[in-house]
C-alpha cells in the first residue's frame, strides 16, 4: 500500500493555514516537527527534504488538526519549557507562560550575592505544574522548597514533574493557599501566581485560555481577589525580613502596591514583562 510522503518542507508550507488560530503558525509547527522527529529545530532548516515515515505523517496530522481546532501547543504534545526544563503539562492546570520566567528572574536577583551553599526556604503558592519552585530549586540547590495548590490533579501533575527533574530539595502538597501550612514554620520567600483575570474579560473566549480550567485563571474582585487574599497573609508565613513575590494583570500593578504598604511592606518594586507591561511586584516584610 502506498501513501504520500510528506518533507519537512512540505510540513512547514501548511503554518499558514494557522494564521487565524495562532500568533506563530510557523514556530507550531516546528515544535510539532521537532516532537515527532525527535530533533532539535535547527534539523528542520538542515533537513527540509527529510521525509516522514507513514507513522510520524499520521501523527502529525493529528497534531495539525488539533491545533485547527485551537488546541494549544503544548497539550497537544504533553510539554511546555520553562526556565529550560521540559515540563509535563496537561488541561488541569495552566500552561506556563514565558512572562512567568520574570518572577523566577527576580527572586534570584534578590539572592545573587548568596554563598552557593546557603540555605534558604521558598513557598510557591498555586503551584500549578510546578513551573516555578522547580526551576528556581533547580538553580539553588540548597534551597528548601515547597509547592501548593489546592487541586489534586495540579499537585499530582507537579510531582510529576518533581520526579522528573529528580529535585529532592523540593516538596509538594496540597493545600488551599495557607490552609495545610500550619506546621511548616517560616519562608524566606514566598512566590505566587495566581488567578488574576477579571472573569469578564473578553479575551477569556479567545485563544489556548479557552482550554485551560478558569479556576486557575479569574478571581473576584475584578481580579484582585486571590492576590489580595496572598498579600494579606503571607506576613504570618515569612520570617521578619522575607520577601513577597506575585505575578499580577497588566493594569493591576498600583492596586497590588498598595496592597503590599498596606500590609507592612518596604522596598516594593514592580517589574515589567516583555511587553513592558507590569507584571511582578516584590516586597520585603518589614516587622518591625
């Protein structure tokens, strides 16, 4: 039995017939190309006449008609990067974005004159994957990490990754923000991302949000519930110096400033993403 072979080139020519679902047509189906081939990209421009195999032409049709039907990327092929690390991804939980990679970016500014071997202990909150207190246990190895989220599905899929990367300094539970950390005793650092979408945004009909759980995307408060809720209790959880790290919408960077001086934090800083827009803001509590 016969079948048309399909080249690489050939692949690559039908990114256009993505241009109304996606922002980068051509760069999806290189990620495709690259899973299936099981090649970096730069294969693909080494080798634009390879063809596939009837199996790996069949696979990625399939991709290619998921991703028609708006699909993201990265649950089409079980993976997302993040900080460099491969992360398992799934519909239970948000796919990580690159904007996120600024938080990690400014808890290990706060710390770049720390002793290689000095011990400190980070809370990520909504933990998610566990994009975050892996990638930042991953560089700081003497660090004690522990990730939360409340749902069991995200706890189960952030072990997976934990096991994954084989990072034993890092632990996960489940736990509704605080609820399950009564016990645990004091963070130097304590880091969240948490849903801030205005639940009537538009653009949560638009995009890869539409296959990702809207627990994990809006909060109450035109958004500023959940941050409101972390900003508030974190002092009983951080030592009397820690620092407070969130993620938080690109016009809610005033709103979450006041909340950190309201709270008993100085030397709060806001820092843009790639768009310029605001997008973290840190604090360090002031006991006192």
């Amino acid at each position: 039995m016969t079948f048309l072979t399909l080249t690489v080139a050939d692949c690559l020519k039908k990114s256009s017939q993505l241009n109304d679902i996606s922002d980068s047509p051509r760069l999806d189906i290189e990620i495709f190309l690259a899973h299936i081939l099981q090649k970096d990209r730069t294969y693909l421009f080494t080798w634009p006449e390879k063809e596939l195999t009837e199996e790996q032409m069949n696979q990625f049709n399939l991709f290619f008609s998921r991703r028609l039907a708006g699909e993201p990327v990265a649950h089409i092929i079980g993976q997302r990067e993040f900080w460099s690390l491969p992360l398992t991804v799934n519909s239970s939980t948000l796919i990580p974005r690159p904007d996120t990679e600024l938080l990690v970016e400014a808890v290990l500014g706060l710390f770049a004159e720390d002793d290689e071997k000095k011990s400190r202990r980070l809370l990520d909150l909504g933990t998610g994957t566990g994009a975050i207190v892996l990638a930042l246990a991953n560089e700081k190895k003497s660090w004690q990490c522990t990730g939360v989220d409340k749902e069991i599905a995200a706890v189960e899929l952030a072990e997976k990754n934990r096991a994954k990367f084989k990072l034993d300094n890092v632990r996960i539970l489940q736990s509704d923000w605080f609820a399950s950390l009564t016990s645990e005793g004091s963070f130097d650092i304590i880091v969240g991302n948490p849903p801030y979408i205005d639940p009537a945004d538009e653009h949560l009909t638009q995009g890869d949000v539409r296959f990702e759980p809207l627990s994990a995307l809006i909060a109450d408060k035109k958004g500023l519930a959940d941050l409101e809720y972390i900003i508030t209790h974190s002092p009983k959880y951080l030592t009397p110096t820690g620092f407070l790290l969130v993620e938080h919408g690109h016009d809610q960077g005033a709103a979450v400033r006041d909340l950190f001086t309201a709270n008993h934090f100085d030397d709060i800083n806001t820092f843009r993403d790639f768009g310029r827009n605001e997008r973290v803001t840190v604090g360090k509590l002031n006991a006192s």
